[in-house]
C-alpha cells in the first residue's frame, strides 16, 4: 500500500516583491517574545531565517525591519559586524565565524513566499 505523502502546511509570508532586490524584509513572529524571521532577496531568489544571531542569541537588526545588505550577497548584524551569506546563512567574518543562521524552509509559487512546516 502506497500512502501519498501529504503536502507540508504553509504559512504566508510575504511576496517576493514586498522585498528589496538585494535586501531583506523582517516577518514578525506570530507569538510575542518569540524571534521573528528575515527573509532575504536577489533577484527571484529568496531565503528565509530566524532573525537571531548565534554570536549572542538577539536580533540581526538593530531597528524594526532594517537591516544593512551587501551586494545582494551578505547580511550583517547590526550589533556585532557578523556577516551571513545569503546562500546558506553561514557567517564568514565576525564573532561568530563558521556557525549559521537558522534556516527557516520556504516556497515561492507565483511570486508569494510562505513558510512550509
């Protein structure tokens, strides 16, 4: 017996337009106290993370929904200059060198982002 595999649940989270070419947009959590997500854009390509740094467990931006990208390649956090490629979430210079945000799995179906669970 075959049992179909069923479909992960999505939560929206954005479009792909709501984010800067080469930026990032901030998702607030949907529980207070818990961290929000950062999703980040190049072209039409976008990832998602948790909006925490794991040099100090806050988060990568110092104001809401600001957060300094560079060459549409790299995201630094405001506190501590740790800087993520977009790619994979893995700091390649700061504090905390070699360790990695935490991935958040996402789809893009026309254009609208969601979160798969």
């Amino acid at each position: 017996m075959n049992a179909a595999s069923p479909e992960p649940l999505t939560s929206f989270l954005c479009t792909l337009d709501d984010i800067p070419d080469g930026g990032a947009l901030e998702i607030a959590a949907e529980q207070a106290g818990a961290p929000g997500i950062v999703v980040l854009r190049r072209g039409d390509d976008a990832w998602a993370y948790r909006n925490v740094c794991p040099h100090f467990s806050i988060p990568l931006n110092y104001e809401p929904n600001t957060f300094w990208a560079y060459d549409a390649e790299l995201l630094m956090c405001a506190h501590h200059s740790a800087m993520f490629r977009f790619e994979d979430g893995v700091c390649i210079d700061g504090p905390c060198q070699g360790a990695a945000l935490t991935r958040v799995a996402i789809r893009i179906e026309q254009r609208n982002i969601s979160a798969l669970s």
